[in-house]
C-alpha cells in the first residue's frame, strides 16, 4: 500500500498574534505523484496550510500547534527549514520576498550553488531554465526591475531548477497573463508526469489550474476543509461558488442555460465534457454585442515617445483617447508596456516627445501630487504604495496630507473600509494582513481621495471571486454615482468577460486594437497577439459548432 507524501491529522493552529485559531481539526492526505488545487476565499486558511508544509511555521510565524503533521513519513515540526528545503520546493505570492540574488541569473543559480554544484552545470541549467520561461535575454538584470509577470516566472525558475520532490506554489498566476500563466502550468504538468513530483497549488484562478490536469480540488473554508473531492464533483457540486470562488467560465454559461451541470460527466474538463443536448439552450441566451458608447474625450495621449535609458523607444507616437466615465481595460502581455504607461500619465516616468492632456490641458508640468488629485493610481504591488504601519493610518494618510478636518476624515475612512471589507482590522497593523488584504488597503487609500480618474494595476490579482465581486460593485457605483474614469491594466479574463467596457491591447509598445472585451475574447489572433486566451465559453462553442461566440462572451456580462 502506497503511504501518504503529506499527512495532517486533527491540526489546528493559532497564529500567537491572534486570539482564535486559524485552522481548525485539518485532516488530509496528499500521495506521491498527485497534483492538489487548494482553494479558498481570502483568509480561509490556505497560506497557513502552506506555511505548516514548508516548515515557515514554526520558524518564521509562532503560534501553537495541535494534531499530527508529516512530510514523508517524519515529523514537520521536528524538521529545520534547510532540511524541509531540501523536500520542498516553495514558490511565493509575493516574489520580492522571494529573490535573492542580484541578477535573475543569480537569484535562479542560487539552490545549485547550495547544493555545490559544478560551475557548468549551474550555467546549462540556469541557461535551461529561463528560457523555458522567457527570461534568458534577461539574466543580467535586477529582479526588483522585472514587470510582476516577469518577477513571478523567476520565482518559479528559481524552485524548478532544483527538481525536488514537493512544489508548492502560492497563487502562481497572479502576475502572469493568460497565455504566460496556461505555459506555467503546462511546465508544472509535463514536470510533475516526468518526475513523478507532488504537486500542490494554492490559486483563485481556478480555471486555469483545472486545465493542469488536477487530481483533487481541497476547498478551505473559515480554517476548515469542506470538500476534498475530484475537480468534476467539486464542480457539480457547485461548492466554488458558494464559497467566494469563480466557476470556470463555460461552467456559468452551462448554469445560465439551464443545462443540468450537477450531473454532467466530465464537466470540469472543457474538452471532454458533452453539452451538445443543451446547444440550443446555450444559443437562445446570446446576446448582441453592445457598441461602445463614448462621451466627451477627458484625456488624451499624443504622440507619445518614451524608453528607458536612450535604449530603442518603447512608445514611439503612440496616441489614444480616454473618454469621461468609461471603464477601459488595458491589456497586453507581461513587458507590453502597460504599467509603462500608466507610470506616463501619473508622472512617474516622462515622455521624450509628445503631450498628455486632460480635460484640454497639458499635464507635463504637473508635479506627481498634483497630478494625484485628479489621477488615482493603485499600483500592482502594495508593498510598493505602503507607508504606514496601521491600516486606518494608510488610509487617512492621504486626506490628512490635504488638510482635511479629522471627524470628516474618520468618517470617509471608516465608509471605504467597509465597502473594501477591511473595517473590521482598521486598528491592525498591516504586517499582519495577507497579500491579497494589502491590494484591498491600498485600493481603499487611493479611492478614499475620490479622483475623477482611477488607474489600477491587476486590481483583482490575489482576490477571491467575493472580495473581487464585491470590489466591482463599488467600482460600477462610483463609475454611475461619480462618473469617475476607470482604467483597468489585467490579465484577469473573468474581469475582462464580465466587467470592462472597451479594450485596448498594447503589444510590444503599440495598440494593435480597440475594441469591446467580447469581440476581442473571441479573436484568435488578438488573443494570441497579446498574451491572452480566448476563453473557455469561445472553445465551447466551437467544440459546439455556435457561430458568433463573441455572443456568448457578452452573455456571461447579464
């Protein structure tokens, strides 16, 4: 009989900074060669899961442990962190926690070096391994100077090239775009078939993980394990949704067509799953695509210029046209220029030639605070906008810097905690939030100031489907209430299909279209132009043999 790799029974756990436990009575077995989704809503449990696995509790996070916890066959607790490195592999969500070294080439070499191994064979591996992953004309750089996706992929080169027995990974596709993220998890695939690895994956983006040939889906709970089944009876189950998960794309259509998804074999696999009965079903909820309706023109790019360091331009003449109170998504694959550009219009960074304009006037002698006022940025990563140690404080910090009387400052700042679910830790530090709770703050820090324009960098990334739910309502009242400008930088599909208005793709620094998300999710050479992947609602109707799938794409916005 095959023993378990991983063995909890009976765990519970509190953090010594909290006055509950975090889990509660965890039992599971995860066996050689098995490839396990963990899921849950933010601050269900996952990452402590993670943290017991990898040794950081005890040794980074005290707190008191109960039940047993084994990693082949031994005793977690009794285990140092290098003896537990040397079984398991970690790749974080956050990767500047992650790196280091000083160059990617570094920072990937550094586990070889620790195993002393021989000069070539560190440099064929190195070499082997980041451009597996689309790094290699990289290796010189600084990884603090990598765009999020780039970051991400040099985490995950980093564990790869040690080729342990145990890979956990920290929502992996966070920071990647579709097409970089579907690459991942194919490399994560073809390695756990060659190697025979454990394999276990904490991720929101559950449909992409799924297309990894997942054996189990464990969905966590308020620090509890509710289901530990196969993908298909997770999925028929309909336990995703009830608990602040998005369903696969096509599985929602399926539901809004009526088709009987509870008993449907295969239906967490869109290439096996038979929907041919309910076709007709699924045509008669197509919808026409809406086109763009466009008010007054609010700010303008013209013929915008700009490189880094005298290098070879990575805009040259770009222009586009942002409207007044419309929701724009940006779009493109990682190193596009997308965060590039929203640097441009916030100040950051300072074009070479050309203009930006807003309402008529030149921005280009507007300092970055003045720029503020009217330009709300929310940066991708919210360690980078942090400057405060207690989250009321993070908030108010903005406000108070513009001389706002503190009865009206405690009242917008408790009204946009509530909205962004965090009123509750108003008087924690911020070290103790998650990363996914960091974005929500920093979010809430940028909308307290109410600007006429917000620019958010993957504001989803890192959220559950509640907290990324809830986070759009608000964005589409203030889009109605205030009319304020939306612009969106992601590579979140679900965000693209069901709220964005219009899409712009930036490729290699020039807009190669714009157009609505739907028409766009349903062109196979944008999508593959920028990084994207038609979705999984696209591939079920060709399967289907439905014409016009962008229909169906703008279906799933009802």
């Amino acid at each position: 009989m095959v023993e378990p790799f991983i063995d909890f029974q009976h765990v519970t756990f509190k953090y010594n900074a909290q006055s509950e436990p975090t889990l509660h009575d965890v039992s599971f077995q995860i066996y050689p060669g098995e490839k396990v989704l963990i899921a849950g809503a933010s601050g269900s449990g996952k990452t402590t899961l993670l943290r017991l696995l990898n040794g950081l509790i005890p040794q980074a996070y005290q707190g008191d442990v109960e039940g047993e916890l084994k990693i082949n066959g031994k005793n977690i607790l009794n285990q140092s962190l290098f003896d537990l490195s040397l079984q398991a592999g970690t790749v974080l969500q956050d990767s500047d926690a992650q790196f280091v070294g000083m160059t990617v080439a570094e920072d990937i070499a550094f586990a070889l070096e620790n195993d002393n191994q021989p000069i070539k064979a560190i440099k064929e591996k190195v070499v082997k391994w980041a451009t597996r992953f689309g790094l290699k004309t990289r290796l010189n750089l600084a990884p603090q100077s990598l765009s999020g996706g780039q970051k991400q992929r040099t985490a995950m080169a980093g564990v790869l090239v040690d080729e342990g027995k145990l890979l956990l990974f920290d929502e992996p596709l966070a920071s990647l775009d579709p097409a970089a993220g579907a690459d991942a998890m194919s490399v994560i695939d073809e390695l756990q078939q060659e190697r025979n690895m454990t394999v276990i994956v904490i991720e929101h983006r559950i449909e992409e993980v799924l297309r990894a040939n997942v054996d189990r889906v464990i969905v966590v709970a308020n620090g509890k394990i509710i289901a530990n089944d196969n993908p298909t009876a997770i999925i028929q189950a309909g336990i995703l949704s009830e608990n602040g998960l998005d369903e696969p794309l096509y599985v929602q259509l399926l539901r809004r067509a009526g088709a009987p998804v509870d008993t449907l074999p295969n239906v967490a696999n869109i290439e096996q799953v038979d929907a041919s009965a309910y076709k007709q079903q699924i045509q008669a909820i197509a919808e026409p695509v809406q086109s763009l309706v466009r008010n007054g023109k609010q700010l303008i790019v013209n013929n915008l210029t700009f490189s880094y360091d005298h290098q070879e331009p990575l805009f040259k003449d770009l222009s586009t046209t942002i409207h007044e109170g419309e929701i724009l998504g940006i779009v493109g694959k990682n190193g596009s220029g997308k965060t590039t550009l929203s640097h441009l219009l916030t100040g950051f960074l300072k074009p070479s030639s050309g203009d930006i304009q807003l309402n008529g006037r030149s921005l280009l002698g507007n300092s970055i605070k003045e720029r503020a006022d009217h330009i709300g940025y929310v940066l991708q990563n919210p360690n980078h906008m942090i400057t405060k140690s207690v989250v009321f404080d993070e908030v108010a910090s903005g406000l108070r810097l513009r001389k706002i009387d503190e009865e009206e400052v405690n009242e917008r700042v408790r009204k946009i905690l509530q909205l962004v679910d965090l009123d509750g830790m108003r008087n924690w530090p911020i070290s103790a939030l998650s990363f996914g709770q960091k974005k929500r703050l920093t979010i809430a820090a940028v909308l307290v100031l109410k600007p006429e324009i917000l620019i958010l960098d993957e504001p989803t990334a890192g959220q559950d489907a509640t907290h990324t739910s809830q986070l759009l309502s608000f964005l589409k009242n203030i889009n109605a209430s205030n009319h304020t400008t939306i612009i969106i930088i992601t590579h979140d599909m679900h965000l693209l299909a069901n709220f964005v208005q219009r899409a712009v793709v930036i490729v290699d620094g020039q807009i190669l279209a714009d157009t609505t998300p739907a028409e766009l999710l349903a062109n196979e050479k944008l999508v593959e132009a920028a990084s994207l992947r038609t979705t999984s609602i696209y591939r079920l109707a060709q399967r289907l043999d439905i014409a016009h799938p962008e229909e169906l794409n703008a279906a799933i916005r009802k």
